[in-house]
C-alpha cells in the first residue's frame, strides 16, 4: 500500500505478479492526526476485508485541501476538508473501464522508464493507466513531456483507459 514515493514499488510488485493497492499511504492516511477519513477507511475495509473483485473506485464527497505539518504539536489538528464540486470527470468515451491499474506518480516514471522494473508494451495491454503528481507540482510542459514518451513508447496504443488523479490545490503550475 502507498502512493508516490512507493511507485517504484508498486512496478516492482507487478513485475513479480503480485498484488498491491495504489493508496491508502501507511504515514499519510493510516497515521492522519485526529482520525482517518471515512472515505479511506471504508475502502480499506472494503478492498482488505471483502471480496474486490467488482470493486468500483468512488469519488470522495470532500478531499483535504491544506498541509498539516508533522509536528507533536499538531497531533490533534485535523486537515480542513472542503467539498468535492467535480467527482469524475469523462474526458473522452463512456466512462466505464475495467481492469487491473498500473501506475503511479508520473514523476517517478523517467526514474524506471528503461529498466527491468518498467513494463514491455505487451504488459501494459488492456491495462488501466494510472497517472497522479506529487506536490513538486510539475509544469505542464513536463507532464507533456513524460506523456509524450509513454506515447511513444505505444502504451497508449494498447491500455483501456487512464485515471489521472487531482493535483494537489487542484492546480498545476
């Protein structure tokens, strides 16, 4: 379990063909100050403890939008939450794709992209990619960039679909 910092991971997981959850983050929600947000918690439970096979992945009804520094003092500051105004958002085709995830921070992708650890296009077919930044917030001349060499490389040629997760503020620089 995790995300961002444990993308490289979650690669190496799927190269072993083992199973691993793109989220919850064990510091980040596990150990969120005050409590773990219901909507965490509940797929926890969920996908842990209950039979996942048609689990659907659901948009959250609010999302933190503010930083808690790690700090004892901070132990029972809770992260201000504000509601979800958009919930998914279809960009292109229906809406509805399934299949096993594959991704993660696109950040980390130029750090494995050439590497054992880096799926062949072949492992990519009819995967759903997974795409999220971390709060370095990269320019969208990057993220092009990083979306450019997975086009070249044929990945989009043979995927379902792509999730790409909120920016951190909802903003990109």
């Amino acid at each position: 379990m995790g995300y961002s910092d444990t993308t490289v991971s979650h690669f190496m997981m799927n190269k072993a063909n083992l199973v691993s959850f793109y989220r919850p983050s064990i510091i980040c929600e596990f150990g969120e100050y005050v409590k773990m947000f219901d909507y965490t918690k509940e797929a926890v439970e969920n996908i842990l403890f209950n039979d996942c096979g048609n689990y659907e992945i659901k948009s959250s009804k609010i999302w933190p939008n503010d930083f808690v520094p790690w700090k004892e003092e901070n132990m029972n500051t809770a992260k201000k939450t504000i509601p979800e105004e958009h919930g998914y958002e279809v960009l292109q085709g229906l809406g509805v794709v399934t299949g096993e995830l594959l991704g993660g921070c696109i950040d980390v992708f130029p750090m494995i992209i050439g590497t054992e650890v880096w799926p062949t296009k072949t492992e990519w077919k009819d995967k759903i990619l997974l795409l999220e930044t971390s709060e370095e917030k990269l320019s969208p001349d990057l993220v092009t960039y990083y979306l450019r060499n997975l086009g070249a490389q044929g990945i989009f040629d043979v995927i379902k679909g792509i999730i790409i997760g909120k920016p951190q503020d909802e903003k990109i620089l």
